[in-house]
C-alpha cells in the first residue's frame, strides 16, 4: 500500500468578498528555454528526469530512460536544467501550431475519441461529494483512461471492501480519504491494510468541501465549526444557506478547474490515477 499524509492546511476567519477575478500578483519570473524534442530535462516536483517528446505552452511529455511517458503542466518553473528553474516554450519551427484544449485537469485534451471501455482498477471516494468534485476537474482523463470513480459511504468498512474487491495485478484499487492526518480515525484504518496493488491518498481536510478555495464563494478562508457540531451544518449556517445540497451545488458549480483546489487534494488525486492507470492495469 501507498499512503500519504498531507501537511495541515493554515485556519482563517471570514472576510468580505473579493474580486476572484482580480489580475494576479506579478510572480517570479524564469529564463525561457526553447523545449526541443530530445532535450534532457528534470521535472522538480516528481523528481522525474527525461527527453522531451513534446512541449506546447500547456504541457510538457518526458520520456524517461526506461521507456515510461509522463505529462506534465508546462508551469513556470516546473522544470529544471542543471538545478535552474526554467520555463519551457515551444520551440520555433515551421507554421504557428494551434493551440491545444486543456481539460479542467491541466491535461492536454485528446479530442476525437469515446471514453475508453472501463478498467478493472478502480478508484473509491467517500463520498457523492467527493466523487462528483473529481468529476468536476478530472471527468474527461477519466474517461480517457477508463477508470471508475465509485462513491462509499465512509471508510470504515475499508478493510472488507479493500478484501471483496480482490486486489491484484490488473485489478489495481486506489482509495482517496479525508482527513488522512496523524493519530485520526482514518489514519488507523489506513494503517491496517498493506496490499502492493493498493493505493490509498489523501487530504487533511474534515470534509472535501473544504478542499475547494474558499475565494470561489466570497469568503477569506472557511470559518472554524466548534467540536461537536456536524461540519457540513456548520458552514451552512456560517455563510446564511438553509440547505447543505443547495451550497454544495452552488460551490460546485464555482468550481473551474485544478487550481480551484487545495494541492494537497490534487496531488492525491493524481497520484491514484498514475496508479490505476500504470501499464498492466
């Protein structure tokens, strides 16, 4: 099993409502490198070294010296040559080529084609929530890759799911958690299941709610819920809704793409879609 505990995310109080759509703050900035096919480069955050196979303004294709293709979102600073943070450009050539479509991942779209007959591998999520917000931002790679998302109702039977789904090599299961953090209720069921061709991700979130910026609905940050009061209750009265479906659907629908997310959730996902999907799968 592989399992990951992410690092707490910081608390705030509520504030008035910002302008999401204000111009960002000027960041660093990187010398631009022409990413020419062949060219060794290491990816910083996996660690990854490889020839480029391809580079557009979007994304970047490495080939490792095993053979193993990765895709990766063409970010400033993303990439290193000889320990530099760099950003890749396209590399001039012949004709201007079009720009590709991203999907709400950061993936390159590969257009033209049906969503691929389901795999044995799947990936479990806690929740309705949690599998239609994966929908939301990685539907369309997904559906690419064949991998079904399956909603449970909690974890606490994980260890008898994990048993009736018969793990093994091409019958991968990749399971993402909620408040997978130290000396939790979830972290002491994650600890008793030990399987190679189980992966098991999470956030540190209580609820996957809070996983989404809190800025796509006006607030600074999402307010604290005293111990003891249902988590999803709380925030509803916090912000004035009624109904927590009816918040749901409005913070879902405010939802865009990956970077609406906290990275602590998109790296999980990510992970268990590299796991389910790896060759053999």
């Amino acid at each position: 099993m592989t399992s990951r505990v992410p690092r707490q995310a910081n608390s705030g109080i509520l504030s008035e409502p910002l302008d999401v759509d204000a111009p960002p703050k000027r960041g660093r900035t990187y010398r631009q490198v022409p990413g020419t096919i062949g060219m060794d480069v290491t990816h910083q955050a996996s660690g990854m070294i490889g020839a480029i196979l391809e580079c557009t303004p979007a994304a970047v294709t490495l080939r490792d010296d095993s053979g193993r293709d990765r895709r990766f979102r063409n970010d400033p600073g993303a990439f290193l040559i000889n320990n530099e943070p760099i950003l890749l450009v396209t590399a001039t050539g012949g004709g201007a080529a079009s720009e590709p479509r991203i999907t709400a991942s950061g993936s390159i779209a590969v257009d033209g084609l049906g969503a691929r007959v389901a795999r044995a591998s799947r990936i479990l999520v806690e929740g309705i929530h949690d599998a239609e917000l994966v929908e939301r931002v990685w539907g369309d790679d997904l559906r690419h890759e064949g991998v079904v998302v399956q909603p449970l109702s909690g974890i606490d039977d994980l260890e008898e799911i994990v048993r009736t789904f018969g793990p093994r090599p091409g019958r991968r299961l990749g399971v993402l958690v909620d408040h997978l953090v130290d000396r939790s209720k979830e972290s002491r069921i994650v600890s008793k299941i030990d399987h190679p061709d189980v992966c098991i991700t999470g956030h540190v979130f209580i609820d996957i709610w809070a996983a989404v910026n809190p800025r796509r609905v006006g607030l600074e940050a999402w307010p604290d819920i005293p111990r003891g009061q249902p988590w999803k209750e709380g925030i509803c009265a916090a912000v004035g809704v009624a109904e927590p479906r009816d918040f749901w659907r409005m913070l879902l629908a405010q939802v865009r793409d990956y970077r609406d997310l906290d990275i602590t959730l998109v790296g999980a996902v990510e992970e268990l879609i590299d796991f389910v999907t790896q060759p053999g799968s």
